[in-house]
C-alpha cells in the first residue's frame, strides 16, 4: 500500500531523501510529520478511501501514524470501536488502526488481520513503536547508531542514505551461498537488520530499544463442518478494495482457487487476469493454456504476459537493484516483466498454497520418508551417512534434519569448490523466528511451518513486495493469511493428501466440482535452463568472468565456475547454481562489495 521512512530526530532533509527511494511504493501522495522528537514520512498508494483525508502520516490526540499495508477486518473493529464512542471521519483502514491504538495500546496489534509494517509516535510518552505483520508480507528495516539516532524504513537504500559507509555482512553471504537467499534478521548491510515477521520494537529517546516477538500464530485443530466455505471466506476477506485488482493466474490450484472466488464476489470490470507465456519453448506453457482455458470457459479476457530469454538478460540488473538483497530465485525476473505489464494497484497471487496443504512432490516424498522413518527401530542406534540421501533419510531423527535433507538450495552439491572458504549449514544455522521454540514432532507438517518461516517471507513475500510495489502496485496473499495458516497449516497430514500420496489431494477433492473442466500442473516451470545453454551463454559467460567485477577473486573460484557453465552446456547440470552465481556477481559490483 505505501512506504515508511522514519527517525527519532528531527531533519527533514533526510526525511525528504529516504523518502525518494520509497516513492514507488507510494505514488499518490507525499507526506511527513516532524518535531524536535521524531520525524515520520510517508509515500502513500491510495487502496482503500482514495480521499487526501486518510493521507499520512495522520494525526489523533497525541499519536502519529505511518503504516504500509491493508487491515482486512478493518470493518469489524470500526464497529466495534464505533460502539465504543468513537466518531470516524474517513472510510479508511488507517483511521481504525490509530484509534485502536488509542483504546489498546500495543495490544490492539493482536486485533489485527491483515498485512503491514506499522510506525507509531506516542508524543505523549516521546515513545516510537514498529510492528511487522506476523507472516512478514511488508517488510521494515532499521539501523541505530553509536549516538542513539534510530532509523526505519520500507526500503534498505533509505537507510543507505543515511549512512553510506556499508560492508559486506558475512552472516547474510553464508546463507545466501547455501540457499540463494539471506535468512539472518541481518541484511547484507552490516548494522540495517529486518524487523522479523511479528516482532514489536518500543523505542524511547535515550533508552536502549526494546525489541521482542509479540505476535505469535496461535493454531486451531478445527475440523470445520465445510472448509471449503472457510477457505472462500479467507480469501474473499482480501478483496477489499476501492480501486479494481488484479490476479496472476497459473496453471496451478491456488491461483485458480482465488480465481473461483474472485469470479463469485467482485464484479468483471472490477477485476483483471494475467498469465505467462514463454516465447520459443511451446512445452513450458502449460501453465498459460490452462489459464487460458478456464477463462474461456467463464469469458473473461485473459492478459498475455510475454517472457523471452531478452527479459533475463535486459532486465536481471533492475531487479536485484530493486531487491537491495540478493535472490537467486529465477521467478524475480517473472515478477518485474508480471509488474510491467500489470494495470491495476493491487494483485493476487497463489504464492503459499503449496507449503500449507503440501502441494510439492518433495513435500510428498517427505511424508513417505517420515512415514517409514518411524518404522525404523534402528535409527535410534545407527546414524548413517551414505552416498545414497535416501537410505540416509531413512535413519534422521528431527524434523530439522528432514528439512535440511529436501531443501533444494542446500542440496546443490560441491559447493565448495565454487566458493572459497565455503560453510555448510546444519541445523543449528537455520535462522528461526516463528519455530525458535516450537516442539517439533517429525512430521510433514514440521516441515511446512519450517519452510513458512523461512522461505516464504525471505524469498516469495521479499520479491512480490519490492518488485510489484516497485511499479506502485500491492501483492497479496490469500493462501499466507493469517487465518489459513492457523486454521489449515496442522490439519491432519493424511487428510491433506486425501489418504493418498496425491499432492493437495484435500484441496482438489473441495473444489473439484469448480474445475472439472480442467487438468491441473503442479509448479510454475520456465525454459531459464535452456536458455542458460544457449542464448543466454554469452551473458553468464561475461558475468562470470573473473574481469566482471575484481573483488570477486576472493570469493568465487573462477576456474571451477568455467567448467560448471560448460557442463551445463553440454549436459544440463546445477542451473540453479549458475543462476545463483550471476546474481550474486551482479549485486556485488553494484554495491561495490
């Protein structure tokens, strides 16, 4: 919805100049607050009462509010609020947000359902709080001096603004090197960290901050009369809009189940759909034919997204600048030509369907793996390591060991010989938030909630976010929801695959009445490999190269990375690596790193 920047100072130069790197994110209207306290600014994306009355940062009594975001129960509470005394004078979530405060305190953050990154100044109490929505769907960065300045924003090059004397973090590289994403609460900005998903920071003029988890996911063993109707519900809760949207349609369940909904609750003109479409490599477009048939058969109008093997090559340098972090997800690149193309201010994507109901074949090969794992008396006296991972599996005894076992980037192998000085990771460097304390119980569905606090807001809800607000434009989530994380994330494991091992089998028996005009795919696929083979060759070739950027020689063995792209052009071998690779090498001259 919009970009924060802010400041326990007051300077409004500065506040100006953060707010030139978050003005994407909010086109529609500039503004900040400042006294001798605080400084807030603001860069607004009108979604929801589209009037300059619900601008920000906006004031009541003695309590300022910036926020990024949308509240989705925010009609529920103005009631009750309203029942309570107060008088509202817009239609906007905004509103709600301050006066709950007013009412709540810090406690009125537990009330709320939807997604944002929430800055408040209590002038009163000269005390500034942040909070992060609890899946981390809107990001929030901040940094704090040796002379007690504090810092916040949507944006890490706000904060770069500030202070302009960075290095390298070596905890975000180690991460990246193992999985091609930072998953420390560092960035790779030694000294900005990220304010993790559901953490609360209090901050007082001259007093050390307080930092702490205070939202926390709190599940429901329910076993509803009809989910599907619950499943509806939750995702027709994120349709609140005063401006058309927009939806990115796959071939897969998810999407197509808020497409389902989306079709049943909002108007066709108010709505608009989009699909890719890959030149030259007819075979990965069977996402795009299945799209386009379900919207022939409703007569909706579907909006070609063109891909070629050019939009990597063009446009990878845009898209890590706007990242600020290096990804090596491919889909990055998806994400920009989606965002160009996209008219609309808000989107929906399918983005988390697969890790609540288990929708990957690893996840399934997993749940057979656990299944038999408990089977196996042995483990408890022999720990194997072989050269055969799933024999190995056979003999792990934590859900941790399991995740680290079928996580894709961790198991690419040989590492080592790409990277100098090259640490693996195990379990006790996996970087928790949500699971920190969780007890785990070896299941499948550990293996979810592992992925749920660490790919998801570090690799799908960082690119959706930076890349669609990038082009003034709000992605959400419906399968991220708070409320189908809690209600859906530990139903039974059996049930989730239909007492089979068919993926989503639990989704695609609620809703196969809807779709039974089509065959459905699991995960988005795109010719980048093939690509990498040929057309693109000369492109990784000179990035690759020990000349492409100097500083690199220390870091990368080049000699090792010549003869992986050769591999791969001959045989198909370790694309994810090479990708992998060229991302970094093009972040890392780019901050001179």
């Amino acid at each position: 919805m919009c970009g924060i920047n802010g400041f326990n100072f007051k300077n409004e130069d500065l506040i100006r100049r953060m707010m030139t790197f978050t003005q994407k994110r909010g086109p529609d209207a500039s503004n900040f607050f400042s006294n001798e306290n605080v400084t807030l600014g603001h860069d607004r994306l009108s979604i929801i009462d589209l009037k300059e009355r619900s601008n920000q940062p906006f004031n009541y009594k003695h309590l300022t509010l910036s926020y990024n975001g949308e509240i989705y129960n925010y009609k529920s509470l103005k009631k009750v609020l309203e029942n309570q005394g107060y008088v509202f004078k817009t239609t906007s979530d905004t509103e709600v947000i301050i006066f709950l405060f007013d009412k709540y305190g810090i406690e009125s953050f537990k009330k709320l359902s939807g997604i944002f990154a929430i800055s408040i100044w209590d002038d009163l109490n000269k005390t500034l709080y942040l909070i992060r929505d609890i899946v981390g769907v809107k990001p929030l960065y901040y940094y704090e001096d040796s002379k007690d300045n504090f810092l916040f924003s949507s944006s890490i090059r706000s904060i770069l603004s500030y202070n302009s004397n960075y290095e390298i973090n070596e905890k975000a590289l180690f991460y990246y090197k193992n999985i091609g994403r930072n998953e420390s609460n560092e960035t790779f900005f030694k000294g900005i960290y990220k304010l993790l998903p559901g953490q609360l920071i209090i901050k007082k003029k001259n007093q050390s901050k307080k930092i702490f988890k205070y939202l926390n996911f709190r599940f429901n063993q329910t076993n509803f009369k009809d989910p599907k109707e619950k499943i509806s519900e939750i995702i027709k809760s994120q349709f609140i809009s005063d401006v058309p949207i927009a939806l990115s349609l796959s071939g897969g369940y998810d999407s197509n189940i808020i497409y389902d909904v989306m079709r049943n609750n909002i108007e066709k003109k108010n709505y608009s759909i989009y699909s890719f479409f890959f030149h030259d490599y007819n075979k990965f477009n069977q996402d795009y034919n299945i799209a386009k048939l379900n919207c022939q058969n409703f007569n909706d109008k579907l909006n070609t997204v063109e891909i070629s093997y050019k939009d990597y090559q063009n446009n990878i340098e845009k898209v890590i600048d706007i990242l600020e972090e290096p990804i090596s997800n491919q889909s990055s690149v998806l994400n920009y030509i989606m965002a160009q193309n996209v008219k609309e201010k808000v989107i929906m994507t399918g983005d988390g369907g697969d890790e609540i109901f288990g929708g990957y074949d690893h996840y399934k090969s997993a749940y057979f793996f656990l299944i038999f794992s408990k089977l196996n008396f042995l483990k408890k006296f022999i720990r194997l390591n072989t050269k055969f991972k799933n024999i190995n599996r056979l003999f792990l005894e934590k859900s941790k060991e399991f995740f680290l076992s079928f996580n894709e980037g961790n198991l690419m192998k040989n590492k080592n010989i790409y990277f100098k000085n090259f640490l693996h990771m195990d379990t006790e460097s996996i970087y928790l938030n949500h699971c920190n304390n969780f007890n785990f119980t070896n299941s499948l569905n550990d293996m979810l909630y592992l992925d749920i606090d660490t790919k998801i807001p570090n690799d799908y809800l960082r690119r959706n976010d930076s890349i669609f607000m990038n082009f003034s434009i709000e992605a959400r989530v419906p399968f991220l929801d708070q409320n189908m994380i809690e209600n859906f994330l530990f139903m039974d494991e059996k049930k989730k695959y239909n007492y089979s091992f068919e993926n989503k089998g639990f989704l695609k028996k609620l809703f196969k009445n809807n779709f039974h005009h089509l065959k459905f795919k699991h995960g988005l696929q795109s010719p980048l490999a093939k690509w990498m083979k040929r057309e693109l060759q000369p492109f990784i070739k000179e990035i690759l190269s020990k000349n492409y950027y100097q500083n690199s020689n220390n870091m990368l063995n080049f000699s090792e990375i010549e003869k992986l792209i050769k591999r791969h052009k001959d045989q198909y071998f370790n694309p994810e690596l090479i990708w992998s690779l060229v991302v970094l090498q093009i972040f890392m001259r780019k901050y001179k790193l």
